[in-house]
C-alpha cells in the first residue's frame, strides 16, 4: 500500500485526536496541520505520531 493511516497529536496537550492517511513518496516529511483540539478548545499545531 502506497497510502499509510497516521495520527496527529496536539502539540499542546499531546492528546492523538485525528486521524488521516498520507502517501509517503510524495510527502516524505512529517505532516503538521492547524486543526481544532477539542481539549484546549482552540487550533493548535498538530503533527504527525507514531
């Protein structure tokens, strides 16, 4: 499989909150998106776990 499923975690509270697939040939780095925690309550920097 060329797509691999990934978490991202909150970079503030460290909490994996979603989930999403990413194709490692065309993006070899680790993936960080502004997206909403629902545990600070605000958009923070969420990057790419284990």
């Amino acid at each position: 499989m060329m797509r691999d499923i990934i978490t991202l975690a909150c970079q503030t509270c460290k909490q994996r909150n979603y989930t999403t697939t990413k194709n490692k040939k065309t993006i070899p780095h680790k993936l960080e998106l502004k997206k909403f925690c629902p545990f600070c309550k605000t958009h923070t920097l969420h990057k790419e776990g284990k």
